[in-house]
C-alpha cells in the first residue's frame, strides 16, 4: 500500500526517478524528454549539473559538484526533489495504469474548482521555489555562473526554543561575500535554513549595485570568477 505523499518509495528508487513520478503526478500525464532537461559542467576534475523542470513553470535547480556527469544529474535530481517535498504530499495519488479505473475519475465541480484556485492563489504561483531556491538563482545571476558547493554555507545551531541558522555566501563579490545572515528560531532545522535565505535575500535585493548585478546579461557583469 502507497505511503501517504508517495514518498516511502523514494528509499527504493534514485532521484531521478523519483522526480520523474512527481512530475507526473504534478502534470497528470506521462512526461517528455522536453520536459525535464539536465545540463552538466565541467569544473577541472568535476561535474556540476542543473536540471530545469519545462512542466512546472520552468524552475530550475542546480546540483553538487560531482566525480562524474551521471552522479552531477542525480545531485541535481535531489536538490530539485528536496525542494518539491513539501509540494508532492498535497498532490493527489498517482495516476492507475488501470483503464477501468481511470474512467472512474470524477471531474470536480465548480465549487471545487473555485476552491482549488483560490488555494492556489494563497500560496502563489510557484509555491514550490522556497527562499533558499531564490537566493541561489540570485546569487548565480550576480556571480554569472553555477555555484560550488560550499559556497552557500549553512550553519545551524539548537537552542532550549528551537534552531537558528546562519547562511555565509562566499561567491558574493567583495564584503558581501564575507557576510552572515542569521535568521529568526524556528521549531525544525529545515525552517531555520530558509529563515536565514530569506533574510540573506531581502538584504540583497535592497542593494541596487547587487540588483543591477544580476540584471546583468552572462559575459557582462563583474561576477567573482570562481569555478571558471
């Protein structure tokens, strides 16, 4: 019997399989080739990948640098599916292979309908991209390039009333790169972490130098020029 979200399966299958069925389930139909692309790196004697998802509004989420293109994809993979966790216990069950089932489907009703829209609109059009995702694209639109892992470092402690974290994003050009963002306590570690992106974010994109930055097109801006 399927675990509720579908995710007590992901321990016997590799990331990319696991995203190719949230996928799936997320767009209600089998996916294409076009539909998840990966795009791989080489950094000297390593493999960066990111994988950009078409059917779901073209997000895209990059992976940890790895001894070979196929580990540099999976890493990818995990990324985007620890980022869409959140997202794959509200989807509904798997679509069954069996015809007689299918026809079973009942569509839902204008009510549902306007239901389902509204609480779409609650949590935006992309609920998905978390602030910790955000701040990466940024951070690689100012740097004008992929990250290295370790660049974004994360440090959480626990207290008596929960955890805080730090985030330190080293590819930063000049001081910025020196700074560390604290965030607020939050009950787990996982909201910790993206307690202190959030906070990294907002403080970023105040700065009008950064923004401008990464408005930039690739191959004009200053970037720090790591990992080239």
């Amino acid at each position: 019997m399927a675990a509720q979200g579908g995710l007590a399966d992901s321990e016997n299958m590799d990331a990319k399989t696991e995203l190719n069925h949230f996928c799936q389930r997320y767009c209600q139909r089998p996916v294409t080739k076009n539909d998840i692309l990966y795009s791989t790196n080489k950094f000297g004697n390593q493999y960066q990948a990111i994988v950009k998802l078409n059917c779901i509004q073209g997000q895209e989420y990059a992976g940890h640098l790895c001894l070979n293109q196929k580990d540099a994809e999976k890493s990818a993979a995990q990324q985007a599916v620890l980022a869409l966790t959140p997202q794959m216990a509200k989807l509904p069950p798997p679509l069954s292979k069996d015809p007689a089932k299918k026809k079973k489907k009942v569509p839902l009703t204008p009510q549902q309908l306007a239901e389902k829209k509204a609480r779409q609109a609650e949590e935006g059009d992309n609920p998905a991209i978390t602030p910790k995702t955000k701040l990466n694209t940024l951070v690689m639109k100012i740097a004008k390039r992929y990250l290295q892992k370790g660049e974004t470092a994360y440090e959480c402690k626990k207290y008596t009333g929960g955890f805080q974290a730090t985030v330190k994003i080293t590819a930063l050009p000049g001081e910025w790169g020196e700074r560390a963002w604290a965030g607020h306590l939050c009950s787990t570690k996982q909201m910790a972490e993206q307690s202190a992106a959030e906070i990294a974010l907002a403080q970023i994109e105040e700065d009008k130098e950064l923004t401008e930055e990464a408005a930039k097109p690739k191959g004009q801006g200053k970037g720090k020029g790591k990992g080239k």
